[in-house]
C-alpha cells in the first residue's frame, strides 16, 4: 500500500461541494476518494492523447517508409504469369 504523502487543496463553490458530496456517496466513497479517482481518470485520457510518439520509434518510421515494399514471393510469381484473360 503507498503512503499518501502529499495534500492538494482546492477552492470551490458551496454548490459543486454539494453535487461532489453527493455523487461520493452515491458511489460508497469518500470526497477524497471521488474526487482523486475522477481527476486521475481524467488526467490518464489527457495524457494518453498528448503522449508524443518516441524519436526512435518515428525514425524507424520514416525510414521503413524509404525503402521499397517487399514483394511477397507468392505474389511475385503470381505477377509473372502470362494473363488468361483480355479484354476486347
């Protein structure tokens, strides 16, 4: 279990503490408990939006993107053959 070390304080209105209050205990959990899960949450999706991909994983991007595509020798053999069909 990790020790909570650290305090956040917060100003609010008297009717957001109400509705928080209220949706903690609609929940079976306390203020700080809602309120931590919710603003983690959130901060968890902005996070994951805005993550930017890593400089050796995009490098190797752009240079697979350099190279020529690699036939895949079925279908290169398939490619060579003469054409049954034709269209008039």
């Amino acid at each position: 279990m990790t020790t909570k070390e650290k305090r956040l304080n917060f100003r609010t209105t008297e009717t957001v503490e109400a509705k928080l209050f209220a949706a903690a205990q609609a929940s079976n959990e306390s203020l700080t408990d809602f309120v931590l899960s919710a603003a983690s949450r959130r901060a968890d999706d902005v996070l994951a939006t805005r993550t930017p991909v890593p400089s050796d994983y995009f490098d190797h991007l752009l240079s697979a993107l350099d190279e020529p595509p690699v036939a895949i020798h079925s279908l290169a053999v398939v490619a060579k053959r003469e054409l049954r069909f034709t269209q008039r």
